[in-house]
C-alpha cells in the first residue's frame, strides 16, 4: 500500500482543479432573459436555411483508403517464368 502513496498528490491536485473548474464554470451559466431569448429566436427563424452542399462537391476525386491492404489472389498471379497466367505445376 506504501507504494502507492505516490499517487496521493497527483490524485489530490487533480480533484481540486476539477472543483475550482466547476465552480468557475457555474458563473457563466447564468439565465438569458426572456425578451433576449425571443429576439434571438425570431432572428434565427428569418435566416434562410443553409442548403446542404452536393455529396460528389464534398468528396475528393481519389478513392478513399479503407486503411485495409488488398492484394490480388494467388490463382490470378502469374507463376514465374509463366506469362499466360495460368498456374504451372
């Protein structure tokens, strides 16, 4: 168990930075006033909505890499010194 003492501080600072954090946080989260909250919400419903882009505008000309290594087969691979592709045995 003594080995672990180590830990303690770490552990310790941790926790009392994840308080004081918290507790900053809470200042910030104060209530938006009504009249704000309907003014934003109307100006929000005039915009005009945002038209998704075309999916073949978002994606590059080159295939996507699946991050997987395909390789040919062994059947479709021509044997050495073979040059019609078919397996000599």
């Amino acid at each position: 168990m003594e080995i672990l003492l180590w830990l303690v501080p770490p552990v310790v600072v941790t926790l009392v930075a994840m308080v004081w954090v918290s507790w900053l946080g809470r200042e910030g989260r104060g209530e938006v006033d009504r009249d704000v909250a309907v003014r934003r919400l109307a100006e929000a419903m005039q915009r005009e909505p945002k038209r998704p882009t075309p999916y073949s505008a978002r994606t590059p000309d080159r295939d996507r890499s699946t991050g997987i290594a395909v390789r040919p087969s062994r059947a479709s691979r021509p044997a050495p010194g073979d040059s019609s592709g078919r397996r000599v045995s």
